[in-house]
C-alpha cells in the first residue's frame, strides 16, 4: 500500500468512527469538534511528543496545514458537485 492508500485508509477509519458516534447519538457538530480536538492533540505528540507542546510557530505550521488541506478538500468537493450537476443536465 503506497503512502496516498495508507492516508486514505486511516482517513476511512476516522469517517467511520465519526459515523458511528453520530449513529449513537452524538450530535454532528460534538463529533466533528472532538475529532478537531483529537486531532490537535496528535498533532502536537506528532511534532513534540508526549511531554513538550508547539511554540507560536509551531503552532502556525499546523494552522497552516489545516488550511491548505481544508482547502484541497473543498476544492475536490466543489469539483465532484459540479461534475455531477452538468452529468445530471445531460441525462
């Protein structure tokens, strides 16, 4: 499995549990905080480990990562909607 398989995978996992928490009654914006919080979290152990934590610019490494991800996400997202609604006007 290359490395893009292996991020889609464990991104699979976390979508799943997330899944499951709001299938149990957690309402979906609790869930998609706490995967935010656990995700700084691991994040921080990442780059500090278990006993340090990011200075300022650290901080804005991680910050900045978020966002050209939460970008490219929405990117994609934006293009698969499109892609559907013009095959949609074509059937």
């Amino acid at each position: 499995m290359n490395d893009a398989q292996k991020h889609q995978a464990c991104t699979t996992r976390f979508i799943e549990l997330a899944n499951e928490m709001k299938d149990e009654g957690f309402e979906v914006t609790l869930v998609s905080a706490a995967l935010m919080s656990a995700s700084g979290i691991y994040a921080t152990y990442s780059v500090a480990g278990n006993t340090g934590g990011l200075m300022p610019k650290g901080i804005d490494k991680v910050v900045n990562a978020y966002r050209r991800n939460l970008e490219q996400l929405q990117k994609i997202k934006k293009a698969a909607a499109e892609s559907a609604k013009k095959e949609q006007e074509t059937s």
